[in-house]
C-alpha cells in the first residue's frame, strides 16, 4: 500500500495468476474527499503509474467515510475563483486528468461509496462504468451554491442519462438514491455496502481473463465513439479498422482460438 497525505494505493490480487486491481481511495473524509487542485493532479499521476503496471488489469477509485466526493474544496475556490490565471488553468488541468481516463488502455471503474456531488459526479462520468454501494447519493449540487459544473457534468450527463434527466439533477440540486442512479443507467451496479470493494475484485477477475490488448483495443473504440461524437458510420469505420489490424497482427487473438479450440484457459500476453 503506497500512502501520502490525500490519496491510498493498493494493489489487490484478483485470480491466482498474479492480476491485480489497482484501488484508489480518496482519503480525507472529514471534507468529504475534495477534488482540489493537487488533489486532482495527483489522482492523474496514479492513475498514468497503474495504467503502467502490467499486473494491474483494472483501475479502481472510491472514497474513505462517508463521501466519494463532495467535488471541489470551496474554502480553497474563495480564492482560486478571484485570479483569472489560477482558475482556468485549474479547469483545464481538471478536465485533462478526466478526459484521460477513457483514454487509459485499463477499464477504470467508480465505486461510489456515499455522497458524490459535483466534482464527485464528474469523476464518475470520466469513468468507464460505476458500481455503486446502497448508502450511495449521487448528485450535481453545484447551482445550490451559486457554482455551476466545469469539470464535465454539463456535457457528460446528458449523454449519460438523457437531455431532459440531466436537466433535472442539475437544475434541481437534488440527489438520486442508489435504486434511482442505477434505474437511470448512472451506475451499472448496486451492491451492500460492505462488498463494494468485493465487486470491484469480481469486476477485475472478469477482466483479468481477457487479452490486455484485445481490452484495451475494445475501450478505445468504445469510448473514442462516445467522446467523439462520431456518427455511425465512422464508427463502424473505425471499429473495422482496429479490429482488423488486432485480429490480423496480435499474437492474443490466434491464442484465443486455439484454446477455443483445445478447450483450456488462453494464455493471453498483451502482443
């Protein structure tokens, strides 16, 4: 377990192969687990260092106590938003750590353990997919507090869960019980709170069994359709395209067949 003063590492073996999810857990309860500048800057350093770690097949980020995220550290936003530098540097360098995590080549997975408010919220829809705990209450609550979302709410919401949802949570300021987040295609997943961690090692197992590079392959295409825009065609476009050059060049996907073939476990190496 790697420790500094905001955020724990830990890398929990998954199989008996030796794979690994790379847990990241926000830790300063007592603020709810604010996402404040360094904070942020950190998370995207951790993140960039697991992606790296060949053991470590999925990324996984949660929060210590009771919150996931309350989102940003309002005491510290009375200053940054009066400097017309500091505060749109910070938002860019937000939305590059967000926007980088669909473009990690490991599913990267929320689990949302209680509160998760604006950047909170954002966090999870950087996200690959959400799991949530039962006790979990997600939503945006930036207008309440005369803010308005910059870390990718506005956007990603309303892809997430429709125009018209999105418009809700956001004008509104209420937030969704688990039940609701899960009937609203937020989160994938509601678990007991004490096996949030358990699902996020079953979710990691799954994984662990499949080619790194075929799920690495498969996330790009995925997530570079949604965040693109791109229209149908272009996107079938470019999934022939990758799909064509994995299958014809890697040596995972003719180890796939043959353990098809000879009925035993692939032995999948990533080339």
């Amino acid at each position: 377990m790697t420790t500094d003063d905001t955020i724990l590492v830990d890398r929990l073996p998954v199989d008996e192969h030796g794979s690994l999810l790379g847990l990241v857990t926000l830790n300063r309860p007592k603020e709810m687990n604010p996402l404040d500048w360094d904070t942020g800057r950190r998370l995207g350093r951790i993140f960039d260092e697991l992606a790296a770690d060949s053991a470590v097949r999925v990324i996984a980020v949660t929060g210590a106590g009771r919150a996931f995220s309350a989102g940003g550290d309002m005491k510290k936003y009375q200053e940054l938003q009066r400097d017309p530098q500091d505060f749109p540097q910070f938002l860019a360098d937000l939305h590059e750590v967000f926007s980088r995590i669909s473009q990690q080549p490991k599913p990267v997975i929320a689990l949302v353990n209680g509160i998760a408010v604006a950047g909170g919220i954002e966090l999870i829809l950087s996200c690959d997919l959400a799991i949530a705990a039962e006790s979990a209450q997600i939503g945006d609550a930036h207008l309440p507090f005369g803010q308005m979302g910059g870390g990718g709410v506005l956007t990603l919401l309303p892809r997430a869960v429709g125009p018209a949802r999105a418009r809700e949570l956001v004008l509104s300021g209420r937030l969704l019980p688990s039940a609701e987040a899960l009937d609203w295609g937020l989160v994938s997943k509601v678990v007991p709170d004490d096996e949030l961690v358990d699902a996020g090692i079953a979710f990691a197992k799954e994984v662990a069994k499949k080619s790194p590079l075929a799920v690495a392959n498969a996330k790009s295409v995925l997530n570079t359709a949604f965040w693109e825009g791109t229209g149908i065609p272009a996107g079938m476009r470019l999934e022939r395209e990758v799909t064509g050059r994995y299958c014809l060049t890697s040596d995972d996907a003719p180890e796939g067949l043959r353990a098809f073939a000879e009925k035993r476990r692939p032995a999948f190496t990533g080339r």
